[in-house]
C-alpha cells in the first residue's frame, strides 16, 4: 500500500505546504479539511493535493497537479482520473496514459518540471 500524503497550496502565501513536514504541526490539521489551532476550518486559503505513491527518474515524489515530462518528451498533468491517477497530455493530440505503480515510490522514467501553481507557463498550450 502506498502512504496517504498531501500537499497544499497556499493561497495566502503562494507556497506548497507538505503535510508530513508543515501541516502536521499544533497550527494545523487535516481530517478532511484544514483545521488551525482556533479550531477554524481554513480550507479557503488552500488547494489540496494527493501523493500518487510515485516517485519521477530523480527519485522526487509525485503529487496531484504536477507537470511530468515522459521519456519521450510528451507534458502532461497528473490527475485522478479514469478511476486511477492518470497524465493528461498538455497537447490534447497526445493519449491519456495511466501511472502504474506497484511498489511504494517506484521510479518512473519521466520527471516532474513543475506544478500547476508554481508554473504556470506549463499550462500554455492546454486548451
């Protein structure tokens, strides 16, 4: 089984939160939704996102709403989709493939070049 991570992006402060590093702390908790510590439900302020339970070529975990280049060079966003994390090709001409995995934190042979928050200009293209 893979482990349940995520991510969020803050809106306020346009930086990626990792769960098992920032979340996990007294000021905020996850069970569903972003809970400060006033208790005060704070998932406005923030986009989560899912751990695939992959990791890219260098070894760099894979997250909903990364960009991932395959070895052939085709960008697509990692999306649950198809009932299974799946890329979704930038070029639309390109196919919808799906991401297998079989052990915790496989290597694939593609690499993560962003994500949909930090860079933006990935999506150029994207209809």
């Amino acid at each position: 089984m893979r482990p349940i991570k995520f991510r969020a992006w803050s809106k306020v402060e346009q930086k990626m939160k990792y769960y098992d590093r920032d979340c996990s702390s007294p000021n905020m908790t996850l069970n569903g939704v972003l809970i400060d510590s006033y208790g005060s439900n704070v998932s406005y302020q923030y986009e989560i996102e899912q751990f695939t339970g992959l990791c890219d070529k260098n070894g760099k975990e894979i997250y909903e709403g990364d960009k991932y280049k395959d070895a052939e060079g085709i960008v697509s966003k990692v999306e649950w989709g198809l009932g299974e994390w799946s890329l979704f090709p930038i070029d639309k001409k390109a196919p919808i493939r799906s991401l297998y995995w079989r052990n915790i934190c496989e290597k694939t042979q593609g690499e993560i070049i962003g994500n949909r928050h930090q860079n933006p200009e990935l999506l150029k293209g994207e209809s």
